[in-house]
C-alpha cells in the first residue's frame, strides 16, 4: 500500500502506535455524525506519553500536507482531541478513555482494531 492510499485515520493511528499508543480503534461516522467521519481512539499510560502521541500524530500529519483545524486539552493532556475536519483524534490516559467510553457511545459506528 502506497502512503497516498492510507486513510487518514489510518495515518493518524500510525503516528500514534509509533509512539507506543494502547488499544487503537477506528470507528467509521459516516451517516451516523455530522461533525466528522471518523474517529482514531488511542491510550497511553501518562499524560506525558499522551503529549508525546499528539505531538507525534501532528507532526507527522504536517509532514504530509495536513494541519489540525483545532487541539483540545493537551495542558492537561488527559485526553486530547485533534479535529482534522474529517477525521478527529483522540488521545487518552486510560483512566480517562474508559471513563467517557467513546467506543460504547458510539456503539452503532463500524469499528476496527488498528493493526499496524
């Protein structure tokens, strides 16, 4: 597979499984939400791993043309949300992921393990 043809949460989830994220899941929003089509949910031990994932995931992403539109939460860096537009990150230290269970929320979404 040529880098052109990986989606862009796959591009998101790789970034952050090089950065050694946890539990990486992709779930697919198209005609279920109006904001975005997709969500990349990844974990991390610490808030200083947390950091290090979205720093990783924007970095990379820049490097390939594309700039979030908007960062949410990386002071506190429990959970931090990176909105592509059609595509929004999520960065959480595990505690706080299973907390808001975004997985179980968005139950009707088509989900999918992240491989890498």
């Amino acid at each position: 597979m040529t880098e052109t043809n990986i989606s862009l949460p796959d591009k998101a989830a790789e970034a952050a499984s090089n950065k050694k994220a946890r539990n990486i899941v992709i779930l697919d929003l198209r005609g279920i939400s109006t904001v975005t089509d997709s969500f990349m949910i990844c974990s991390a031990n610490s808030t200083t791993q947390v950091q290090a994932i979205a720093d990783h995931i924007e970095e990379e992403l820049t490097k390939q043309g594309m700039k979030a539109l908007r960062r949410e939460g990386y002071r506190d860096a429990q959970w931090i949300l990176l909105d592509y537009g059609s595509c929004i990150a999520h960065v959480f230290v595990e505690e706080d992921r299973r907390f808001y269970d975004l997985e179980r929320l968005w139950s009707e979404a088509p989900s999918r393990v992240y491989e890498s």
